[in-house]
DNA sequence: TTATGATATACCTATTTTAGTATATACTGT
DNA sequence: ACAGTATATACTAAAATAGGTATATCATAA
C-alpha cells in the first residue's frame, strides 16, 4: 500500500471520518450513514475505495455489511488518526464528536433492536 | 490551515518530495527542478499551491526564489515526515534519496558556482 | 416465491485536477 | 536599452474524481 493511496483517502474528510469511526470498532453501514449523514450510496462507494486498497475489510452478517479497519492497522493511518484525536482544529473537533455519536448510537441500537450486528455491539464496553 | 488540504498536498509523491526536501532546507526552484526531475512549470505550479495554503514561505535572491518550509512547520505535517523517514516502502527511500541527492547537488554548487543564493547554500553544513 | 431491508454497482453528468505550450515578469549584467 | 537567466502565469486539453439516479444483488422472513 503506497502511502499516497493512503494520503488520498484521509484527504477526503468523509473518508477520514469512516476510518476514524472504524478505529473506534466495526460498524455496519447504516450506521456509518447515519452519524456521518451522507445517502447510502456514498457511503457504500467510499467504503468500496477503502477497501479496494486494504485499508478496510469487511464481512455479512444476515443483511448487515460489518466494516472494520484492516489489522494490523497501517502505521501511517495510526500515526495520523492519533494525530488528529489530540489536535486542536474543526476536522480533529468533528473526529471526536463523531466517536461520541457512534457511543450514543450504539447504547441505543443495543436497547432498541436487540438484533444488531454482533461485531458492531457485542464487543462495545456499551453492551 | 485544514488537514485536509495538508493531505492533499502530501498525497502527490511531487509535492511531498518537495516538502521533505524543503524540511532539510531552503532550497530554489531550478534545485528542486534538477533533484526531482520535472519540468520548470510543474515545479513552479507545485510550488504556488503549498505557498498559497501556508505550507511554503519564499523570498527573492536575485533571480532565484528560494523557497523554505512555513515556520514552525505544522504539526501534522511534522508528524509526517517523520514518519515517512524512518518507515520503510518504495515512497519513503525515495524521500531518503533526494535529500542524500540534496546534499551532494549543494556540495557541487558550492564548489563549481560561488554565486549561488546564500540562503541555500550558507547555512548549510556542507558550507 | 415473494416482499423487504441492506448494500453494491452501473451509468451519466458536473466538477476538479493535471499536463503542456506559450507567454509574461523580474532581475542581472552589459 | 538589451540580452540572458530564473521564475510565474494564462490558456487549453485531457484525465481523474465526485455526486446523483436508477437498478441490481443478496439475505431474510413470511
């Protein structure tokens, strides 16, 4: 993996936020349309070009598709993602606001609809 | 200044040899053209770009423009090139040969052309 | 087997980015 | 004022990227 394929990706803020939210543990897409707030199309076609250059997997659950950040994660995506969660500008404020929303999302899913993916809400401290 | 646009820049292998050159001092743009191998227009247009988002500051020596990193060198950027320093893949040599390529070019201007402009070659070590 | 929910892909258009050529500017030395 | 060197800008064509709509796939449940 180059790391300008990698650049490319967390240049686009929508892309940068998906991997962010990934760090945070595995997401299925809905929910990563839902905190993000773009169509599901769009969601689906950036997770394709995350995934299409490794930075991501992904595995079926039922209906559900599970995305995770690749292991072990790309030290140049971990060097930056740690940058970002501890600086101070709009973007770095919005990775963090996005992690709390993926909290709130999950406490709720798993109260909610007991039928949620399991990669995304068994292993959450929140369950 | 947005990450964004900082991952831009680095995402296009040229202008991120230019910063990492930069980052080992100033340097003109007819020395980037010879280091980096690309055409006079190319170099310039680069250059213009990370100048107009803050990432470059310049100064007139006669007829050349010296061109430096912005001081202090952003933080992302920072952790970057760093990073890609000590990390080992194809992009990240190339970032090790041109300021090995840097050093040699300055050494040969010195020797060969005393007039060269002094905020690229006076400060050096090589000096 | 059919309907539904979740996701992916195809296709088209609009926008942005890149690359190249030509030309302009700015300074220096004569 | 003129020629030469270094650099910047204008303009255009080509390529890559993004965005939207429609449609396809795939699994589930009735």
């Amino acid at each position: 993996m180059e790391a300008s394929e990698i650049y490319k990706c967390i240049a686009d803020p929508q892309r940068l936020r998906i991997l962010n939210l990934l760090d945070g543990g595995s997401l299925c897409v809905c929910h990563l349309q839902t905190i993000i707030d773009i169509p599901q199309v769009k969601a689906s076609k950036q997770l394709a070009i995350m995934k299409q250059i490794g930075l991501l997997e992904s595995h079926r659950e039922g209906t559900w598709m599970v995305y995770s950040l690749a292991q072990p994660v790309h030290g140049l995506l971990r060097v930056n993602l740690d940058y970002l969660l501890q600086a101070d500008c709009s973007e770095c404020n919005q990775l963090q606001c996005d992690l709390l929303a993926r909290k709130q999302l999950i406490q709720q899913i798993t109260q909610d609809s007991p039928d949620c993916p399991t990669a995304v809400c068994a292993p959450q401290p929140c369950c």
